[in-house]
C-alpha cells in the first residue's frame, strides 16, 4: 500500500489518499477516476514531492555545480601557471610597460602580465596595444 497527499486544483483540498501501488494511482488517473471528496472535481493530482526528494535534487545540482567551479579553476590555474613560466611579471606597471614594448620596440622575448585597471585597458585598447583579460585566481594553498 502507498499513501499520497493528493490536492485538488479546484478547491485547494488536500487529502491522503491509499492505493495498492504507485501504478494503480497512475492507472486511476489516467481513467479519471481520481476525484476530490469536496466538491467532487477530477482536477485531482499528487502533491509535490516530499522536500527530501526536493533537497537531494537541490543538493546533487549543487554538486555538480561546484565540480563546475573546480574545474574551471583548474584550468584557469593551469593558465597561470602557464603564464608564469612564459611571461614577465610587471605587477601595477602593467599599462607603462605595455607601452613602452609598444613604443620604443622592445625586442622583449617575454609577453608581459600584471594588473591594470579598467582605464588604463580602454587607452591602450585606444593606442592599438593588445591586452587580454583573463581572470586570476588566487591560490592561497600553495
Ligand atoms: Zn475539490
């Protein structure tokens, strides 16, 4: 035997509901044979599911969500590190030194990376230097 909370849509009644099996509730409805004691309505349906069943969805989302995130990470870490071994770290001097490979051609075998602010990206952008934004992750672990 399976019990159900069933609701009616028409009057908003809701009232448990015994049955041999889940498929026999299936079968009722489907033969419109379900109907609310109230007001005698075949708008009769199962109610939510149990918040247990809700919560474990929410939770598995979750999950995969922040796999997501890891992972992204990873890989944006991967990229740092990347850049790290390849190019020349200019911290805050990041729009100076950019121009100054720009300008007086500096045969520079390194790229260049550091921070610059959201101005000084737009100018350079303006004076035909290429700058690529990509997020930083810090890494406080290692
Ligand atoms: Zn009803």
């Amino acid at each position: 035997m399976i019990k159900y909370k069933l609701a009616c849509k028409n009057c908003n009644l809701t009232f448990d509901s015994w049955f041999a099996t889940s498929n026999e509730y299936e079968k009722l409805k489907k033969k419109k044979l379900l109907n609310c004691h109230n007001c005698n309505s075949r708008e009769v349906d199962k109610t939510v599911m149990s918040p247990k069943i809700i919560n474990y969805g929410f939770n598995e989302k979750l999950k995969e969500k922040s796999q997501n995130i890891k992972n992204i990470k990873k890989t944006l870490q991967e990229y740092q590190k990347f850049i790290k071994n390849n190019f020349k770290y200019v911290g805050k001097n990041f729009a100076y030194e950019a121009r100054s490979i720009h300008y007086n051609d500096k045969k520079e075998q390194k790229g260049i990376y550091g921070s610059a602010s959201k101005k000084d990206l737009k100018e350079l952008k303006e004076e035909g230097i290429d700058a690529q934004i990509i997020p930083w992750v810090e890494n406080k672990s290692n």
